[in-house]
C-alpha cells in the first residue's frame, strides 16, 4: 500500500487530439491538453485527488438525497392529509 496513487487517464476531443489527466495522491491532478502535432495546448493543476474526500463528498450527495427525499415525503403526506380534509367537510 503506497501514499501516491498516480492515475491517467486520456480522452480524445474534438479540436485538440487529446485530453490527459494525471492524478497524484496528496499532491496534484493537472489536466494537460495536446494539440494535433503533440504539443502542448494547456494545462489546468486541480485540489489534490484524495478517494477519502471523494468518499465522503459522495456520501455528502447520499444524506442530502436521502434529506430530500424525507421533505418531499412529509409535504406530501401533509398535502394528502388537506385533500382528505376537505373531502370530510
């Protein structure tokens, strides 16, 4: 088990040829861009890439669903419970 986890990854686009991200643990991810003849485009240095961070940012959107989810319930039931009312009258 190692403290640096490098990642690449390669994505082709239209205009430049490809897109290549690198990601270090702990360290940086850069977003470097090619142009058609190889040479560099751009780059673009990114937050640290951590899966722990990542991990919780998506268990972060999990709690807000689930948070979401329980409002829209509760309005609807009360929503239901006016309807019924109105029917007993």
């Amino acid at each position: 088990d190692s403290d640096i986890v490098v990642r690449a990854e390669i994505a082709h686009n239209g205009e430049f040829v490809y897109d290549i991200t690198i990601t270090a643990k702990n360290t940086a991810r850069a977003v470097m861009t090619l142009n058609k003849d190889g040479s560099i485009a751009g780059y673009e240095i990114k937050e640290p890439f951590d899966p722990k961070k990542e991990a919780e940012k998506a268990q972060q959107l999990v709690e807000q669903s689930r948070k979401d989810i329980e409002s829209q319930r509760k309005k609807a039931a009360e929503k239901m419970n006016e309807i019924q009312q109105t029917f007993k009258k």
